[in-house]
C-alpha cells in the first residue's frame, strides 16, 4: 500500500498571501488530520475530516481551514500568511472509526513565510 | 484537558546499555497511548500503542494509570535506535487528535 503523500514538498510564501496544502491519505482511510510542527511549540493538532465533514478542530485561527473531498483526499488553506506560520505542516491518515486513531504520517510541507 | 510531557529532551546511553524514555500524561479519561519515532530525514511512524501490548523493535510500553505514565523502555540499546520520540495521547470523543509531548532525542554512542 503505498504511504500518505503531501504536496508541494516545500514552499516559499511571502506575508499576506495565502497558500493550498494538499494530503493523499492512505487507501481505504477516510480520516484525515492535520498538524503544524515547529521547534517552538512541537507538534500541535490542527483539524480532522472524516467523510468530508470536520469533526475535531484545534486552537487555530480562522485563517487556518481545510476541507476534505469524497476521495477522501485533503486540502488545507493558510490566508493572510504570517511569519509565525513558517512550520512543517504534517497530515496524517487513519480509518477513523471509533477506537481507531492509529495515524500514518506523510513527510510533510515546509512552508516559509518570509 | 490533555497533556503530555516528556521531561527528557536530550537523552544519550551507549550501545548495549538500557534505555528509558519517560512519559507522563494528564486525561481525566481512558486515554490510548502511542509511542511515535523519527529517525533522520524519515517520516514519523508509529513505534507502539498501550492497547496492543506489543514489542517493536525491543522496545515495549506500559500504561500505568496510578501514575499516569507510558514510558518507552529497551534492555539494550543499539546505534539504529538513535532517533527522535514523540509520546502522544488521543482520548475520548477527540477525534483524530493525538496530543504529542515535546519529544525526547535518543543519542545511542558506540
């Protein structure tokens, strides 16, 4: 089974724009959960989908969102970049019924935020 | 709320030596609990959970309630364990969210 993929592996933004994240979970998955990992704060939850609906949000600002499609693949959106965003942004998948929160992890996307 | 911590961020043993890896954590709940490691230039990937009582790769983990503890434990380090360890915790209705500790860097000399 091939493993949960994220895109573009790195990019560069400047303050105020706005970037798209994209996460391939694993086959058959259909939770998708996002965190942001940065030396200061480690890694922090940022939100859950599950068949395309959020059911779990973490302590974020509006700016951050995300969606799920019916493939079950996952996008997360960051408007109005902020250089405290620069961080490694990590998805990560699961079957996500009840009892089952074992979570495979992609490589993540470096954002920097100059 | 949950928390957990991870008292150690730096910890070194030599080849051959035990290893301990502490964990504690705060859940008013029946928390599951996951050991997660990264090694250099790797993904994170799941080491263990509480509730499968499996050994991976040596190591092994109990949950102990009283204490509110899962620390990672292996009788004999080896050079390849060297890595980075994340404790985390998901808990209850929470779903989708594992709670991670600061991680502990384990530096296994030769």
């Amino acid at each position: 089974k091939a493993g949960v993929t994220q895109t573009p592996r790195y990019l560069i933004k400047t303050r105020g724009q706005q970037v798209t994240l994209s996460c391939s979970p694993i086959s058959g998955h259909r939770s998708v959960s996002w965190y942001q990992q940065t030396p200061g704060q480690g890694l922090q939850f940022l939100f859950e989908y599950f068949s395309e609906t959020q059911r779990n949000k973490g302590n974020f600002p509006g700016r951050f969102s995300g969606r799920q499609f019916s493939n079950s693949r996952s996008e997360m959106n960051v408007s109005t970049l902020e250089l405290g965003d620069s961080a490694l942004y990590l998805c990560a998948s699961s079957l996500g019924g009840w009892g089952n929160n074992e979570q495979f992890f992609g490589p993540g996307t470096r954002l920097t935020v100059l | 709320a949950q928390r957990v911590t991870q008292p150690e961020k730096l910890l070194s043993v030599f080849k051959g030596a035990p290893v301990e890896l502490k964990c504690n954590y705060s859940y008013s709940g029946s928390p599951e609990l996951f050991w997660y490691v990264q090694y250099s230039r790797q993904r994170l990937q799941l080491l263990l959970r509480h509730i499968s009582r499996e050994s991976i790769k040596g190591f092994t983990a109990d949950l102990n309630k009283g204490e509110t503890s899962f620390h990672l434990k292996k009788p004999f380090a080896q050079e390849e364990d060297s890595a980075m360890y994340y404790c985390a915790l998901s808990g209850g209705t929470s779903y989708g969210k594992l709670t991670f500790g600061q991680g502990t860097i384990l530096t296994v000399h030769p």
